[in-house]
C-alpha cells in the first residue's frame, strides 16, 4: 500500500501543475472572468479518490503556491482551498457513489463555497471585485467537472493507483 | 478530534482530519493579517515563488516562441519598409534630442542661479510582459525581470507612450505590476499646461481614468496633458500620464466630472521601461551625477 501510494504520487503532482498553469495561461479579456478554478477541482477530484494521501495539508500548500502566482493576498486561497478539501474529504465516501448529476451539483456547492470564501477575504481586506468575477468560475467550473474528471479518471488508471 | 482517534481503526476515517484543517484555517489567517496589515512577508513570496517562476516560463514560452517565428518569417520587404520606418524616426528623435540636451544643459545652469536642487536623468531598463495572467480582481502584469536586476517595490514603469503603473511584488526573476486602471491606483498628476495639481484614479477600465477632486471652477479643459507631479514619491515628475477627454462641470456637486484617456496603451504594450528615478536610489544618484 505505501509503495504504491509512494509510486502515485509523482502523476498527481503533475496534474496539479497542469492546473496552476492553466490557471495563468493568459486568456482572451471577455473569458477571463469566466476561467474554472482548474486547481480546485483537481485537488477535489484528488480528495474524493485519495484522501489519505491528498487532503487538507497539502491543499493548503497549493493555495500558498496560487496566492504567490495570482498575487493574491498571502493565506486566501490557501484556507477556501483547505476548507473545500476537508468538506470533500469528510464526505468522500458518500461522494464517490453519487450519480453524476448529483455529484454535479456537489461540486457546484463546493466551487460556490470557495468563491465564497474568497469574496469574503476580499471583503474584509477591502479588495473590489466585479461580482461575474465570482459567479462566473463556479458556472464554467461545474460545466467543465466531467471532463477533468474523466481526464483524471485517465490519468489514475493509466498510473496503476487502485 | 476525540471521536476520530476512538474510530481509528475504521478505514474510512482519515485521521486528525479536523486537526488539520483548524490548523490550516489559523495558520491562513495569521498569514493574511501579517501579510495585509504589514509587509513581513516578501521573503515567504519569494520563497514560494522560485516554484512559481517555472510555471510562469513554460506558459510564456509558447507565446515568445510565436512572436519569435513571425518575426523571423516575416518577409524581406516588410523589414525593409520597417527600416525605413525605424531610421527616418530615428532621425526625427535624434534631431529633437539635440534641442533636449541644449534645454537640459540650460535648465540646469538656471537652476544652478536659483540655487535648486539640479535635476538628474533617471535610469530605465526595458523589459517585457510576460504573456500569463494575474490577479483576477486587479488590473496586473507579470514582467520578466525581479529583484535580481534591481527591481523594488513601488518603482514606476512606462512605456514608450506613457506611465504604465509600478511595481507591487518583487520575485527573485520575475514582478508583479499593478497599472494605473487598477481601480485602486492613485496617481498624482498635474496638468501640463498650468501645473494644477490632482489625483488621477483608475476606473477599471483600460481606457479611462478618473479625476474626482478638481473643483467646478478648476482651469481644465479637454486636450490638456496630463504628467506626473512627482509628488507621491514613488513617480518621478514629468512623464506623460493622460490626456483629458471629458469636463463636465455640474454647479449642483462639489467636484467636476473630469475623465481622461491613458497616454500609454495599456492593453496593448509588451515592452515597458522600468525607471531607477534618482528620488528613490540616493546610491543610483550618485551614480547618474558623474555623468
């Protein structure tokens, strides 16, 4: 079990990679709003799958990464990034069996409670933001799950993780 | 925390899981405080950053790469009219240099009768914006050259046309810039003409700036240049900032409704110039006075 846990993990990492550069590559200005929150829905396809190895600890580090790579407020998306992972940890085992349009919406409602979370942080630390720049990544993000997820669907079998 | 270690040998239950997240919770919070309320934190940024940095080049590179091959396919004769381009311009430059070395050289002697403090030539790097995006709720640019080329924070950056914004991050190799849309920039300008002083704010918008506070019987006028007043501190006096579109004085309100057009094309530069002004680096001055 350790091996292999030990063997699975280089893959992950790079799909979170994949993720922070997605979330950099520059976009035409009228989809920027509209850009998913690749990272988190990689971590969360991650937690739902394997939440002994990708949970809560390393979110928050990707979230470190992101703020220094968005210029973000240092700690932002690091706590919506922990706080989404643990709920989706939490609840992993009654996630993963859930048809897909329910899973759909559970993703929905995470991405709604992250984006909340950084309107919230953005309000107390008094940063203005148009609000299509919240709603926007929830929509294309919920549109956008089943395809990372068969992506990394892929990506766990080809890599032998089960 | 208790119920999670009676469960643990219940393999579903991962372990400390609500340890964990309370720690993280703090330890973000902490972060925020220290980084929002001081400026504790540029080595952690940097630190994470030496990550980011990679990241930041390979999305970049498929961009520079592109505009590499359209430059070295574009054709002979498109290089030829470019150069024709490029040298009658660089007569007219050279020629109006000329007239600016005899005004300088003038401009300081008088300055030297009245005993002011004599101005001294800025220092300028050109760099590039890196094609990959920011900040999503600010108006930011990613440059390619950071600390180790002596970049700090609050340095001014302009283009060929105007002020760009300045620079709010140092990294190691790369910078994060804020431009003077942002709609929380504050830039403070005076009108060329007159040397009214004012504030001149970012709306959002790349095109637009906005100046709230000039009263209704302000001497401004559409057309008026716009520099910088050099008064912040951060700016050096005399660059071009915008040129006023609109004054609408309204007598029922304090303020005129006063908007201008940014001088720089601010959606559209890949090269800007970063400026060592003599205000900020007293060591740069000494420097720039031998010559």
């Amino acid at each position: 079990m350790i091996r292999v846990r030990g063997s699975g993990r280089l893959p992950v990492i790079a799909t979170i990679i994949v993720a922070l550069m997605l979330m950099v590559v520059p976009l035409p200005d009228a989809a920027e709003p509209f850009r998913p929150d690749w990272v988190t829905l990689t971590l969360i396809y991650w937690a739902m799958t394997m939440p002994r190895t990708w949970s809560v600890g390393s979110a928050w580090i990707v979230g470190i990464v992101l703020d220094v790579a968005q210029g973000t407020i240092l700690g932002q998306h690091a706590l919506a990034l922990s706080v989404v992972v643990f709920i989706t940890v939490k609840f992993h085992l009654l996630v993963r069996v859930f048809p897909m349009q329910q899973l759909a919406a559970t993703v929905f409602a995470l991405l709604a409670l992250y984006q909340f979370l950084l309107f919230w942080i953005n309000g107390v630390a008094g940063v203005d933001a148009p609000a299509i720049a919240y709603w926007a990544p929830v929509l294309s993000g919920t549109l956008l799950w089943p395809v990372v997820s068969v992506f990394l669907r892929g990506v766990s079998s080809r890599v032998q993780l089960r | 925390m208790v119920a999670s270690r009676a469960n643990s040998s219940n393999p579903a239950r991962i372990p400390a899981l609500g340890v964990r997240v309370l720690g993280a919770i703090a330890l973000s919070i902490l972060l925020m405080v220290l980084d929002h309320r001081q400026d504790h934190l540029s080595t952690v940024r940097q630190a994470v950053g030496v990550t980011v940095y990679p990241i930041q080049i390979v999305v970049d590179s498929p961009f520079r790469l592109w505009a590499w091959i359209r430059e070295s396919t574009s054709d002979r004769n498109q290089l030829h009219l470019d150069l024709g381009r490029l040298q009658a311009e660089r007569l007219l430059t050279s020629a109006r240099l000329q007239r600016l070395a005899a005004l300088e050289a003038e401009n300081a002697r008088l300055r030297g009768l009245l005993e002011a403090r004599i101005r001294v030539r800025d220092d300028v790097r050109v760099a590039e914006i890196m094609a990959v995006d920011a900040n999503p709720y600010r108006h930011n640019i990613v440059i390619d050259i950071g600390e180790r080329d002596g970049v700090y924070d609050g340095q001014a950056i302009v283009d060929a046309d105007g002020v760009v914004g300045q620079v709010i991050e140092t990294g190691f190799t790369t910078s994060q810039a804020m431009l003077i849309s942002d709609p929380s920039h504050a830039l403070p300008v005076e009108v060329n003409r007159n040397g009214l002083r004012t504030i001149a704010n970012g709306t959002g918008e790349f095109d637009s700036l906005d100046l709230p506070f000039l009263p209704n019987n302000a001497d401004i006028r559409p057309g008026d240049l716009l520099v910088t007043s050099g008064l912040g501190g951060a700016f050096p006096s005399g660059y071009p900032v915008a040129v006023v579109r609109a004054v609408n004085r309204m007598p029922q309100r304090r303020f005129a409704d006063v908007t201008a057009t940014p001088s720089a094309a601010l959606d559209q530069v890949r090269e800007i110039m970063l400026i060592w002004s003599s205000a900020n680096k007293p060591q740069r001055e000494a420097e720039a006075t031998d010559d």
